[in-house]
C-alpha cells in the first residue's frame, strides 16, 4: 500500500473514533468545523490526496484534538537533521579557527540586563585583539531577527570574551556561517543593503581568517577595513540537508488526533 493510503485511512479513522467517541454526526462536525459532509466523508474514508491541511486542522480542533504535520528526509525527522548540521557547522568552524591560531569556544552564554541567549561560536585572535562572534545556521529564515539578534551578540561578546577567561578584545566583529544552499545564497543576493556589512566573503573571507594582520593587496582586505564576514559552508553527505547528491526526499504528515 502506498504511503499516501496508509496516511489517508490513519487519518480517517482517526477522525471517525474521535467524531462517534463525541456522539456526533457527520453533519454535526462538519457545521462546527465550517466544512462541507462530503469532506468529512471523503476524510473518513481515507481520501485526502486532495484535501488542505487546512481542513484537516479544522476538523481536528472541532475534535478537541490537533494536528502535527511533520517533514521527513529519508525517513528521519528534519529537526534532528537541522540540529546535527548544525552541530557539523560548529565543529568545522572550531577546527577552521584553531588551526588558523584562533581561540575557539561553541555555545558561549552570556546574560547582561535581560539580554540573554548563547553565542554559536567565539573565536579571539590574540595577535591582533580581533573577536569573532559567530552565527551558524542551516537555513535562514527571518533575515531582520537573525541580523537583530547577532547585534546583540556582537554588542556583549567582549564581555562574554572576558566571561572566558580571554583578555579583552580590542575590536569585536560579526560573522555568519551559513549552510551553503541555492535557497541561502538567493535571501542573502535578494537583501543586499542588510548583508551589506559582511564585506568579506568565501575565499577572501577563508585568507583573511588565517592573518587577520596581513596588509591589503590584491583579492586581499586589511583588517581595519572588513566590517564582518559570510561563509557558505557545505555540510557533510550524511547529514542530507544541503549536500548536492540526489537524495530521495519523501514528505510525511503525521496527524495527532488525541
């Protein structure tokens, strides 16, 4: 049976349980979930190929119950997948900064006057008084949360510097790694004036991180002149999010009616 059938008669049965447990009518739920009959049982019996979420939900809170709808990627929940490839962006970021002769911490807490929250990444070159504090994320969502919320960040991160036992930082900058995505790259190119002080990018960025000291030259910036830095990051194959191999991907929608 295909999965969309065996989805369809979950649901359906689903509904009809709930519906007689209430002692309803078809016509019943379907006046209180401002929906046709026809739908309801359509829904019932396990034909929903056509039917919105939207309907569903519906007849779901007329239930008293609710609806969850899940993505999975090869069977796995994406929210663990999201979460793993976050974790690969941290680890790649530490190694990228020890070996470049950063210090380098992951999740990093701070909490000044209500301003509280973790920074992903906090990398000090001690040579050149220069703190990173770096974003990590998989996918972007809410461009003017996400660059709102690193201010913050960056605004706390040389007391969340000395907070470590680091010395005091003399410049503090921002930094976005992102997972390298089609979907990632078009938010970034579409909002130019709001990514505008990430100045230094992909390989530039990569040469600078190992001597933020170096004199500008060609292809090359001097440290006073980058305002931040954005890195599109690949993720490893296993973690199936952004890896370019072709990846069977399935969607499963997993309906609580309890």
């Amino acid at each position: 049976m295909h999965d969309e059938s065996v989805l369809g008669q979950r649901v359906g049965r689903g509904v009809r349980f709930l519906r007689i447990r209430a002692g309803w009518r078809q016509s019943d739920l379907a006046r209180r979930a401002g929906i046709s009959r026809e739908l309801v049982s359509r829904i019932e019996r396990g034909l929903v190929e056509t039917v919105t979420v939207g309907s569903v939900r519906r007849l779901a809170e007329a239930l008293g119950s609710s609806l969850a709808v899940d993505i999975r990627l090869c069977g796995e929940h994406l929210d663990r997948l999201v979460d793993a490839g976050h974790a690969a962006l941290q680890e790649a970021g530490v190694h990228r900064l020890r070996t470049d002769g950063w210090r380098a911490e992951v999740e990093v807490s701070f909490n000044h006057y209500g301003d509280r929250g973790r920074i992903d990444l906090l990398g000090l070159h001690e040579p050149s008084g220069i703190l990173l504090v770096v974003e990590v994320k998989t996918r972007i969502v809410d461009v003017q949360d996400m660059l709102g919320r690193l201010d913050v960040k960056v605004r706390l991160g040389a007391q969340a510097a000395v907070s470590q036992g680091w010395p005091r930082p003399r410049r503090v900058l921002p930094c976005l790694v992102v997972a390298d995505t089609r979907s990632a790259r078009r938010i970034v190119a579409s909002h130019p004036e709001l990514f505008a002080r990430f100045n230094l990018r992909g390989r530039a960025a990569s040469r600078w991180l190992s001597d933020p000291e170096a004199p500008g030259g060609p292809g090359s910036t001097a440290a006073a002149a980058v305002t931040g830095l954005l890195l599109f990051e690949k993720l490893p194959d296993s973690h199936g999010v952004t890896t370019k191999r072709a990846v069977r991907r399935r969607k499963v929608t997993r309906v609580d009616l309890a």
